[in-house]
C-alpha cells in the first residue's frame, strides 16, 4: 500500500470518530472499526482505558449536551512500520440542554489531537487518542 493511502486511512480513523460523535450512531461496531483492544482515550476532564466499556463511556459524556458539532483539520500522520502517530487540531461546539425554557451559551473549545494507530488484522485501528485543551468558552454543564 502507497505511504499517502496508509496516511489517508489513519487520517480517516480520526474522521470516522468525530463524526461518530455528531452524527452515528455509538454501539459495538462504530468501536470495533476505530479502536484495539487496548486503547486509551484521554480529555481534558476524564479518561477510558480499553474497548470494554468505550460505547457506554462516549454515550454517557454526549448525553451531557443537547448536541454537539466537532469539526476537525487534516491530521498529519508519520508511518514506522506498523505503527503510527497522527496530530490534527479540533474545535468543538457543544449545545445545552434546554432548561427552564432557556438556553445557555454554547459550550465551544479548541483542542490538540494527538494519537497512535496500529496496523491490525482488521486494518489500521487507533490504540490512543488524547485531546488537549488549548482554549475555551462558556461554561461545561452543572
């Protein structure tokens, strides 16, 4: 396979995530086609280790928001064998809950995205993700 369609398909791991996250539906699948056994996800406010668990914890942190909106640019990604790392920058919108027929400010942050991916039997799977918060506006939930 070409060095740039290894770098597109990783690149795409990061893609296929975020848009997991405002659009797809989150169950077994979506975690099968993204992540290892052992991977570790990392934000700013928590933290999961391994796949068991991976659907349940993403669910739990989007009910939190009314909805969400991340956008993210190209990752970059370096290639070593079977391994890889990628970085990409990411804003995030994150909507309120509605409560008391009011509506609060936009939650919105800028994030660094750092990963691993390794190369699997099932293809090219993300063993890390890290997001680190660089900036940020209005207010988390209560």
């Amino acid at each position: 396979m070409e060095p740039r369609q290894v770098s597109s398909e990783i690149g795409e791991l990061l893609d296929r995530y975020v848009l997991g996250l405002d659009y797809d539906k989150i169950d077994d699948e979506w975690a099968d086609g993204l992540f290892t056994e052992d991977v570790v996800i990392e934000f700013p406010v928590g933290r999961h280790t391994g796949i068991d668990g991976v659907v349940e914890y993403h669910q739990s942190a989007l009910a939190k928001w009314a909805r969400t909106h991340h956008v993210n640019t190209p990752a970059i990604v370096k290639v070593t064998g079977g391994r890889a790392t990628l970085r990409a920058n990411m804003t995030s919108v994150h909507v309120h809950h509605e409560r008391d027929n009011e509506t609060r400010p936009h939650y919105v942050s800028g994030t660094y995205v750092d990963g691993d991916a390794v190369r699997t039997g099932r293809g090219w799977r993300l063993s890390r993700i890290s997001f680190d918060l660089i900036w940020k506006t209005g207010n988390p939930p209560d």
